[in-house]
C-alpha cells in the first residue's frame, strides 16, 4: 500500500503541474471560446453571424472577442428577439414572428406554421418548438432545455480534447524529467527509507489540503480543484503553491541524475521500458489530479484504519 500511496503522490503533481500547463494554453489560445464558437456555428450555420452581433452576446465578453460561455437565459432571449425582430421570417411559411407573438399574447398557436420546412435545422427546430409550445414560458423552457443538451454534449468534446493536452503534456513532462512509472514503483518497494518518507510527504500534503477544501462545497474529487483556486488568488499564494510542488517533487525518485538520452537508446530493451514506463505515466495524468487526489485520500485513510464516523468524531470534539 505504501508504494501505492508514494506512486499515486507522484501523479498528482505531475497532474497539477500538467492542469496548470493546459489552463494557461486554453487561455491564451482561447480553447474555451473557440469551442463554444464552434458550437454556435454548428447549430445556427447561417445565422450564426446575427447571433453575435446581439446585445446580449457581445455584453459577454471583449468586443473584439468572442464569450466563453453564454447562460441559457442569454441564449433563449436572444433567439427570441431574433424571431421578433422577424430575421428567420425569410417567406410565408416560416412566420415565426406572429407565431411568438401569438404565444406572448397568450392567445394560443398559430396553426399556420408546421414543424417540417424548406429552412436551415435550426428554423426546423424553432418551428416545432413552436409549434408544440401552448405558451411563451413553454417555448422558452423548451428552447433551453435544448440548448443545455447542445452545451452538455460542447463540454464533452471539449473535456476529451483537454485529455489529449492532458496526455501531450504528461508525455513531454515524463520524457524531459524521467518520470518513470516502473522505476518509480521499483525504487518504492525496494528503498525503504525514501518510501517512508514518501508516504509522509503523501499524507501531510493530502490532510493539509483536504483540509483547505473542507469548507468548499461539492463532491470530494472537486476540493484539490478548489484548493488550487485559492491558492492562486494572489501572487504570494502562487509561488507558495509552486514552491511547495518543487518542495514535494524534490524526494521523488525522477530524473536523469547524470544519465544521458542517448545511453539509453543503445540497449533496445531499456529503451523499450522507459518508453512504457512514459507512456504509463502519462496515461496517468490525463486521469487529471481530482481522481488521484480522491484516490490517494482513500488509501490514507486506509492506511490510517480510515476516518472517524461522523458521530463519534462530533462528540469527541464536545468532550
């Protein structure tokens, strides 16, 4: 268990190191807004250009830029005075126009329009929302619930793409350091004295920042998530936080230490183990650090014969 523990510790800052790469990269290169961009393109094609232009769209980001998110209730109400200011009117059949007035009006459908017509997929779905809509507050939460399936499936293309970074990153990190899963794991079960102190490292950094996050709401996978979030509120914050990867990263068994590239690539059969042990690695921390820090908490808590239950912790601390 204690190699576990020392081994799972060595995934998580390199997962931390690895998130803070690809945050910084989707933040210049604007990962997010191109996404969500992208998204928009897909399901408006056309009318994508008139979308942007809306006040209620540009109010979210830089004029010049485009937003990276958009609520749901930005995206109904700009769809809605699209309609109203009659931009997908293009010929009789799509009066989408009187059909949303009608409904404001709470006078009921306007029977003329049928959910099948010559237009883009998007006037299609317009048209059988409102169609099968009996009030504007029908219409509207239709519409939504809509463009929340569209962004849930957006995120999920971008959290696969981010894996790729994730994967990129901790190739090149584990290839530069030497960050070796199968050395690791062999140094770890062999020396003793360094796995101790491994473990000790493991288990100070865990409580302290599980700690941090206990007054954070949400699942356990999201406090190391909210602890690297305060921990980067300030500069000082900052180069605490590096200072104590660096700190951590310093008593693991990674590195070169005087070995070159080159003397490797001469044995085939060593080659072939640094390059699995390299990709194991960064297989490892495209998991991304909330699942090994959620991981490592379970075997310390194992390892220490697990929590106090919840009501016997409270009354010890009564007493």
């Amino acid at each position: 268990m204690d190699v576990a523990i020392g081994l799972i510790f060595t995934y998580v800052l390199l997962s931390l190191i690895c998130s803070g790469i690809v945050e910084f990269s989707s933040a210049i290169f604007k990962f997010r807004a191109r996404n969500l961009q992208k998204v928009i393109e897909n399901i408006l094609g056309s009318h994508a250009k008139e979308f942007w232009k809306q006040p209620l769209i540009k109010s979210l980001s830089h004029p010049s830029k485009k937003p990276s998110y958009i609520p749901v209730e930005n995206f109904v109400e700009t769809i809605e005075n699209m309609i109203l200011s009659g931009f997908f009117d293009k010929n009789d059949k799509t009066n989408f126009k009187e059909v949303l007035k009608k409904l404001i009006e709470r006078n009921g459908k306007h029977m003329c329009i049928s959910p099948k017509t010559e237009s883009s997929g998007f006037e299609n779905t317009i048209a059988y929302f409102l169609y099968k809509s009996s009030s504007v507050e029908e219409f509207r939460r239709d519409l939504g619930k809509w463009y929340e399936n569209v962004r849930y499936r957006a995120q999920g293309w971008y959290k696969r793409r981010i894996l790729k970074w994730l994967f990129a990153f901790g190739f090149i990190l584990a290839l530069l350091g030497n960050v070796d899963t199968m050395q690791i794991t062999e140094t770890l079960y062999v020396n003793s004295i360094l796995r101790d102190s491994i473990v000790k490292q493991a288990t100070e950094f865990w409580e302290q920042h599980n700690q941090q996050g206990e007054n954070s709401t949400g699942s356990e996978k999201e406090k190391i998530a909210n602890v690297k979030l305060n921990s980067r509120q300030n500069a000082k914050g900052k180069q605490d936080f590096i200072a104590e990867l660096d700190t951590h990263l310093k008593i693991l068994p990674i590195g070169w230490h005087g070995r070159s590239f080159s003397a490797i690539t001469k044995s085939p059969l060593l080659f072939f183990e640094k390059i699995l042990g390299w990709l194991i690695t960064a297989v490892a921390v495209s998991f991304g650090a909330p699942f090994w820090f959620d991981l490592l908490g379970k075997l310390v808590n194992l390892r220490s014969t697990g929590r106090k239950p919840e009501g016997i912790k409270e009354r010890d601390e009564r007493e």
